[in-house]
C-alpha cells in the first residue's frame, strides 16, 4: 500500500513523531511506501521518504488543507495522527481532549477551568474530535488503550466495532554494559542510593508534583528522584534533582531503581515501556494505559488516583529492597519485549487494509 501519514507539528522528542518515523522505517522494510502529510515544521532531513508539505498553521486550518494535499499526492490510505476531519484510519495517541480536560479540572482550580473553556484553542480541538468520531469522519479508529477506547464510545457514541485497540510498540532497547556504573559516576550517585527516575515534559499533566510531595513525606528515607525533560526548575529539596532535557533515556533507565509517573492523564506512556524494557519496576496511575499491561505489586504498582500521595509513598518504601528488583528484572524485560514495533506494525497495517476494504 501507498500509505499516508498525518502529523503536523514537529517536535525533536515528541513521542507521536517518534512513532510515524518507527511506523514508516517498518513499513518501508515490509514492502509499503510511505509520504508524510506534516506542516512546514518537520525537517526534511527528519524524513526518509516523500513529504507533502499542507499549509495552516491552527489544528483547523491544517485539516482542512489536508483533502487538497492528499489531492496532489494520492494515497491508497489516510492514517492519521492528528484530530482531522475526515480519514481512513486515526490513531488516537494523544487520547481524547474532552477526557484530558475533565480530568485536569479535577486537579485545578475551578477558576483556571472556566478560564481553559474560554480558550479558543482547546474549543478548536473540541470542535475537530466532534468532527472526526462523528457519522462523516473516520473510518475506523486505532486506540492505544481500553482506556482510551472506553472514553472515545463514552464522549462520542462511536460504534465499538470499529475501535482497534493496538498498544503501542518499541524497538528492542539498547543498553550498553557497565552503563549504570558510568552513568552514576557522571552523576555522582552512590551505587547503594535508591534512585527513582522521572522523565518527559508536561510536568503539570504528568504529575510530577506528586512524585516530589511523596519525596518530601518521606524525608530521609525517600529514593533520590532524578527528573530529565524541558521545564523550570523549582525548589523541590535536597532528594530531588533535575537534570534538563536528555537524549539519554536508556542511561539513565539503567542508573535507576525504580520509574514512575502519576499521571494525571496517559493513553498509553512510552517512558514507562522503555522503563519496562529496561527491566526498572513502573509507579504510575490508573490514568495512564500502561497500567493495563502490568500486574500490580509484582512488576510495578497502580496508584488508584495520581494525588494518592499515602499509596505513591507505600509504592516507593515497597520497592526500596533491592532483592525485590532484581527478581522480577528479567520478567520485565521479558513482557516489554513482546510489545515490539513490529508487533504494532503488523496489527495497525491490518486494520489499514480494512478500512481501505
């Protein structure tokens, strides 16, 4: 098939363009050709096969110069990333905006919700997802999670029979030896700390905050908590460290303990795969589709809410012991192997062939 990708913007650790640059490598390699529907964001030299540049600089402007880029460079099938109004197959991969909303709004303020209703970008969002999982938009739809899939019927009345859930997949992970020994020498950690990692931006959805009030709890005995990825900052004491925007995750994964994410919102976390892969026990929440795929108190834990600060405190002491660890560090990376980017190619190319019919 001649397939056609959508994403429109561009960042250089975003992990949906991370995704399209996976997707079309596997592809490519199993006989498919590739072009990239993007803005003029996305480097050329990012891309390996053709680009069709489509104009618009607001979410709504692009989805509808789509149809007339997708006229000038045809496609067998549309697979889309982004909230467009009409395609073949979207990818729900940022889960859904009236759902992350919701959620957000029962952690903020209720003045800063009424303000965020206001806010003409997230009203343009709103209004293209109405669009696309209404009678005319997409044909079927790929989400990367139950999670997301029970919340995209619960918003919208979408038929479930034409929901495909595809967790998401990962190239084999490389971690080379003696990599925890180096990386805690470069950052001057003890080899008997207890190092808990946090990576990604969107601190504020993330649920960073939470991780460093457990910290704070805790006192003396709390894991030292590194954080990596764009953000401010802030005075979080002496047990937490940040370390700024890194490109060397799995280092990093191999210096740490343990991951975790209270995530207040997460179709389906990448980082805590990678973390998994690495053989580190995952902390996160229910709000966050990875926790579909563990098994509670033996690879990881499940927080009920993100701010179950008691539940994230317990968390971390229950995995302090490192015998612990290193028991269920070859399940770990045994079970992330089996969400492999190969896997996710041959199941997603399934469902293209479907809705292409």
């Amino acid at each position: 098939m001649r397939i056609g990708l959508v994403r429109r913007g561009y960042s250089d650790t975003g992990g949906a363009e991370a995704y399209v640059r996976r997707f079309a490598e596997a592809a490519t390699g199993a006989g498919h050709e590739c072009v990239l529907y993007t803005g003029a964001d996305w480097p050329a030299g990012r891309w390996a096969g053709e680009i069709a540049r489509v104009s618009g600089g607001s979410p709504r402007a692009f989805a509808l110069a789509l149809a007339g880029a997708r006229q000038a460079t045809p496609c067998d099938v549309l697979f889309s990333l982004e909230r467009v109004t009409q395609c073949d197959v979207y990818r729900a991969g940022d889960g859904v905006h009236a759902a992350w909303l919701e959620r957000r709004a029962e952690f903020d303020p209720k003045w800063k919700a009424w303000l965020r209703g206001l806010n003409p970008k997230h009203r343009e969002i709103l209004a293209l997802e109405r669009e696309l999982f209404g009678r005319d938009g997409a044909k079927r739809v790929i989400a990367n999670s139950e999670f997301v899939r029970e919340e995209i019927v619960r918003h919208f009345g979408f038929p479930e029979s034409r929901i495909d859930v595809i967790y998401n997949g990962l190239p084999p992970l490389r971690i080379e030896a003696g990599a925890r020994e180096a990386m805690r020498v470069e950052l001057r950690i003890d080899e008997r700390e207890y190092v808990a990692l946090f990576t990604g931006s969107g601190w504020e959805r993330k649920g960073l905050r939470f991780a460093i009030e457990a910290v704070r709890r805790m006192g003396g005995d709390a894991p030292l908590l590194l954080v990596a990825g764009r953000g401010a900052p802030m005075d979080a004491g002496p047990r937490v460290r940040f370390l700024g925007p890194r490109t060397d995750v799995p280092r990093l994964l191999a210096a740490a303990d343990v991951f975790v994410l209270p995530t207040i919102y997460d179709p389906f976390s990448n980082a805590c795969l990678e973390a998994m892969a690495a053989g580190v026990p995952v902390i996160t929440s229910r709000a966050n589709g990875f926790a579909e795929i563990i098994d509670p108190s033996v690879e990881g834990d499940v927080l009920p809410r993100p701010d179950d600060i008691d539940a994230l405190v317990f968390s971390f002491r229950a995995w302090a012991d490192p015998m612990r660890r290193e028991a269920v560090r070859p399940r770990l990376i045994a079970k992330a192997a089996e969400f492999s980017i190969e896997r996710n190619l041959r199941a997603t190319v399934a469902v293209l062939e479907k809705a292409r019919g």
